[in-house]
C-alpha cells in the first residue's frame, strides 16, 4: 500500500495521467477487459468472415500473421513503452512491478475505442479484407497475456513448462532490464535480453519466490 501511495502521489503533479491510472487501476476495469476484449476478437472474425466474406483460408493467414505479430509487439511493447519514457504506461506499469498483485490493466474504453476505429476505417468504409482478421489475432494475443500475466502474480500451477515461464517473469520482477516476455521466452533470447549468468541463481531458485519476487521457503498453492 506504501508503494502505491507513494506512486499515486507522483501522479497527482500530472492530472491527465493520474485519470488514466485511475481508470487502468482496480477490478472493474481489470475483469471488463477479459470480457470485452473477447466479445471484439469475436465481432472482428464474424464481419471478416460473413460480412466481407473474406475466404477461410485468407482468414486463416491473417490471423496466424497477427498472432506472430502479436508476440513480436508484448515484447517491444513491454520493453520500450512500459519500460522506457515518462508516459502513462510507463507509470502505471511501474505501479504494478511495485505492487505486483495489484489490479491494472489498460483502461478497456481505450482497447475498444482504438478496434471500433480500426473496424469503423478499414473494415465498415473501406470494406478492406484481412484487416480486421490480423486485429482479431492481435486482441486475441493481448488476451492471453493478461490472462498469462494475472496466473503470473496470483496462481503457482504446477506444470513444469509453466513454471518455467513463471519463473522467466518473477526474475523480470527482480530484474526490470532482462525477461520482457510474459507469454514467451522466444523473443528476448532472440534480442539477448533473456537472464544472464549474473542472475542465473535466481533463476534457479525462481520457483520459491514469491508474487514480489522475495524468496519464501515454501509456497503454498
């Protein structure tokens, strides 16, 4: 609670970003997001596919493009826009990574007013096939990774490929330069952000740290 005064207070000297905390931050928004973001992914795939009637294969494409675009874009986005700057998202991630448990999220009206352009634009004026296909898989991605993100922070599943995963994100908690990938490790062994030798140890030992990162001696499930 400290640490998310001590952050609210720093907002409080930007009024427009201390709104945006406050409409990304608590449970309304955080679970409206896992129903609205879903109900969007669902509305893009049914215009694209009966409405433009975009053909199942091209479908198909441009939703396995978006899905690859979408893990390429959790790690850049995670890296250089939450990670970097003095913007509302830097700021609000910051808000999480002191007080992991936490619930924020980007503020939902913001996710649908963005995708009701993108559809509005490309897919309602233009009649653009593929579009909303590859926008669909994007918003999908971005589902399971608040969903991978909040099973991160609040459950210890015991599956030995998931704790690996868990264990790749505590360490960023730890580590706030190295292992921005929540969903996958792909990208930050392909750009040499993944742990190195210096953080080995608690790689080792991330399967008995708790939601903050601090080491427990035992979890309890």
């Amino acid at each position: 609670m400290a640490a998310y005064l001590k952050i609210k207070t720093q907002f409080l000297a930007h009024p427009g970003e201390s709104h945006l905390v406050n409409l990304a931050s608590g449970g309304f928004n955080y679970w409206m997001s896992f129903v609205s973001d879903p109900l969007t992914v669902l509305f893009f795939l049914f215009w694209e596919a009966f409405i433009l009637r975009t053909s199942p294969i091209g479908l198909a494409l441009s939703y396995g493009a978006g899905l690859l675009g979408w893990s390429l874009l959790e790690y850049t986005f995670h890296r250089w826009v939450y990670h970097k700057g003095r913007t509302p998202a830097h700021h609000g991630h910051k808000l999480h990574h002191e007080s992991p448990q936490m619930l924020i999220a980007m503020p939902w009206l913001i996710v649908t007013a963005f995708m009701s352009c993108v559809w509005y634009v490309f897919a309602y004026r233009l009649h653009l096939h593929f579009v909303l296909g590859f926008f669909a898989a994007l918003l999908t991605g971005f589902v399971f990774y608040g969903l991978f993100h909040h099973i991160h922070h609040h459950f210890h599943f015991q599956n030995p490929r998931y704790r690996k995963l868990r264990a790749h994100h505590i360490i960023h908690h730890q580590y706030p330069n190295v292992n921005f990938g929540v969903t996958s490790r792909l990208w930050d062994h392909v750009f040499g952000t993944a742990y190195s030798k210096e953080v080995k140890r608690a790689r080792a030992n991330a399967e008995s740290l708790d939601d903050r990162g601090m080491p427990v001696s035992v979890i309890s499930d």
